[in-house]
C-alpha cells in the first residue's frame, strides 16, 4: 500500500504516514516484546527497512546508515529508548505502578560513583534475564549522568533519542 501511493504524496506527507503506520506498532509496548529472539528482531527490522524505502524513495541497495539518518530510529534502538522511558517514570514516580527498583544506596552505605545506578533482581534463567525488570534498570545504568539528571520527560525523552542515536551512528559506521 505504501509503494503504490508514494509518488502521489509529498515527502513530509510520507513521512507523516510512516509515523502514523508503522512507527506508533513498532512503539506500541516495545519495552515489553522487546526480549524477542534475534532472528524475530531482524526479521521486524528488514520489515521497518522495507517502508522507509519506500517512504524515503531510496533503491534497495542503499546503506543502513541512509535509511535511518532522518532521525528515525532502528527497532532495536526504539526498544532501547522506550525502556529507558518506562524506568525513567518509574524512578521519577511519573507513572502509577507497582515495580520497585532500588538504587545501589539503598542497600548500602558507601559513597561510590555507582550509587544512584539501579540494581537489577537476579534471576537463574537465561528467560529470566531478559525481562522488563532485568533489562530496563542494566540498560538505564548505562546512560551517561548528564541525561539522568533532567526531571522533565520531554527533555529527557529527547536527549535519550539522541543519545541511542549517537549509538546507533557509531555502530552503523563501523559495520559498514
């Protein structure tokens, strides 16, 4: 449906139903599907490249990095963002829920760099290990200090899209 009504549109239109058709499912809970299996995440990710081809009017041959330098995000870095988001409003008691998540001053009293990291449960499966409550506070600990400190959601929510992005940049540039 996207190819047949691409050279009917506009490129600003295009992206607008980029956004409104397959962006909003990508994002649609992702930090919750997000543990899928590789083989899962890829095959959604070939389906993403797909319509932004199309959208983007680009050959099937071009780059990964062509793809998404229009600011659009790779599922797997979507993923990333959303998860960071979830435990951002649970720390920040912005969203009504009952997870707990601890930081490390909690359980002690040392004054270290890590003391305002998040401690994760541990868990004795590979299963276990891959879940919202494992995977979110390990993820978050690994955002820089700078972007933790915001106590506005639009602000953070924009500097950690472009904080995976960052990433995402590096990584593409050095598979290519």
């Amino acid at each position: 449906a996207l190819k047949r009504i691409s050279y009917l549109l506009s490129d600003k239109t295009l992206i607008m139903l980029y956004y409104a058709h397959v962006q909003c499912h990508l994002n649609y809970m992702n930090f919750i599907w997000a543990p899928i299996t590789q083989n899962l995440m890829q095959s959604i990710e070939i389906t993403q490249r797909k319509a932004l081809r199309v959208i983007l009017k680009k050959s099937w041959h071009c780059s990964r990095s062509e793809l998404y330098s229009v600011k659009i995000l790779p599922v797997s870095a979507l993923c990333n963002v959303s998860t960071c988001l979830q435990i951002f409003k649970i720390s920040k008691q912005l969203l009504k829920n009952n997870i707990q998540i601890h930081t490390a001053s909690q359980f002690h009293q040392h004054t270290t760099r890590h003391r305002e990291n998040f401690v994760a449960r541990k868990y004795n499966t590979v299963l276990g290990s891959h879940t919202f409550y494992i995977r979110g506070p390990n993820l978050f600990n690994t955002v820089p200090q700078d972007i933790k400190k915001f106590n506005s959601i639009s602000i953070f929510k924009n500097r950690i899209r472009e904080h995976f992005f960052e990433i995402y940049a590096i990584l593409s540039t050095i598979e290519e």
